[in-house]
C-alpha cells in the first residue's frame, strides 16, 4: 500500500505547540538550534538501531527507517535552503516532493546502518551552518515554493519541529524524558 501524503500546511507550528509532539517552536532561542539539532540526532541513531526499524505501524505509514531516511534528506535539503538564504537575498527555493522522494530513493530498501551515519553526518553540517549564523542573519528571508516566508530564525525553528515530531510519529517522543520545545 502507498503512504498518504501529507498535505498540511505546518507552518501554524511556529505561532503555536504542537499538540501531537508537544514541540514548542516559541521556546526555542536561534543560539540554540544546532545543539538542538544534534541532540535530536542522536535520538534518531537510537531509533535505527532498533531491530523493528523496518517494520510499518500500518501499511499506509511509514516505517523508522523510512522516517529516517527523510530526516536524513531533510537535513540536506535544509543545509541547502539555509544556504540560499545566507548567500542570497530573498530566495524562492525549489519544491521538495517528500513522498515521491522516499518512492525514488526506495526508502524501504535501504540500510539502516548507512542511513544512521548519512542522518549523522548530514545533521552534523547543517547544525555547523546553524552554528555560523550570527546576528542580522537570523532576519534573512527565503521562500518556500508556495510563497510562506520564513527568515532564518523561523526556518530554522520550523524545520526543528519536522525533526523531533518524526521522533514521535516512530515513538521515540514519547519515551524521552526531554522536553522537546522546552
């Protein structure tokens, strides 16, 4: 069976929590974000290593694996889009189809051991970018292919929540003693 996809605008996350995950994107400081992230990429590691990771919770929901696949994926278009946004002014960045992503790259078929060290490694270079933003550079503006706006502040705190609520659609969120927005 084929994943359903996501067709919500999740941008309300930056106004308010996320009641599914509990992500609080307004308790988030920008000089936190690459710690954040590396956290939670830990927490993805932990997830990878389970012996059930390619098991799906349903035929129509992804499994950890494939969740970390995107993560992984997420980070490097992310690593990119920041960099637009801090090389550029005012970039539109081209439209990411996450579910026709995970049927091309065959998430299903990949190792998890690989994945595990691709989400570290990606994760890595873009909390380094994260890390390097300073200033004024939190204020820069990017667009999303339907015209949201973001800066790199709110960029930075919205792509943090695609992160720690896939921890929780895979079940790691629930178990973690973190707060995730706090």
């Amino acid at each position: 069976m084929t994943i359903i996809p996501d067709t919500k605008d999740w941008t309300w996350v930056l106004s308010a929590p996320c009641l599914e995950c509990g992500y609080d994107a307004a308790t988030i400081a920008p000089e936190d974000v690459s710690d954040r992230l590396e956290d939670y990429a830990v927490a993805w590691q932990e997830v990878l290593g389970q012996s059930t990771v390619r098991d799906r919770p349903a035929p129509d929901v992804w499994s950890p694996l494939e969740y970390g696949c995107h993560v992984r994926d997420a980070c490097q278009i992310y690593d990119e889009r920041l960099r637009l946004m801090l090389t550029e002014d005012g970039p539109s960045y081209p439209n990411w189809d996450q579910d026709e992503t995970a049927l091309a790259a065959r998430y299903r078929e990949q190792e998890p051991e690989t994945v595990a060290a691709e989400l570290h490694a990606a994760a890595a270079t873009l909390a380094a970018r994260f890390a390097g933003v300073t200033g004024t550079e939190w204020d820069r503006t990017g667009y999303r292919s339907d015209g949201a706006e973001f800066t790199v502040d709110t960029f930075s705190r919205y792509f943090l929540h695609d992160i720690v609520h896939h921890l929780h659609d895979v079940g790691a969120g629930n178990s973690r003693s973190t707060s995730w927005g706090a």
